[in-house]
C-alpha cells in the first residue's frame, strides 16, 4: 500500500493494488473508488482534503477486499 498527498489539488491517494483501474466511482462527496477488472478496491482518492471532514465506511468501500 502506498499513501500520497498532492498539495497543489489537495488531495490523497491511497493505492491498495497495483492492479490496472478499470472503473471509477464516487462513493461519496471528493472520494473516489477505483477497480480493476474483478470490481476489486485498487485505490482511493479523496479530494479537498483539508477543507472538508470526510467520514468514509471502509467496510462498504472495501466491500471486495
């Protein structure tokens, strides 16, 4: 696993697989879910990291981990 911030966007990537992303979703207001080809969580990425509070449900999230 591998965790970046972007200072310049202001956003956070959590890498869970080096998987190819086949689909994106925005589960909830600035997080995106990626999947690969199994519909398996590869990487989230959650945008405006400071000028929100995200509560994000890994269990539902990770619903495929």
């Amino acid at each position: 696993m591998t965790i970046k911030y972007d200072k310049e966007t202001d956003s956070l990537y959590v890498v869970l697989s080096v998987d190819k992303v086949i689909e994106s979703e925005e589960t909830s207001k600035d997080v995106i879910v990626d999947y690969n080809e199994k519909n398996e969580v590869v990487a989230i990425e959650i945008l405006n990291v400071k000028d929100n509070n995200h509560t994000i449900d890994l269990p539902i999230v990770l619903k495929s981990a």
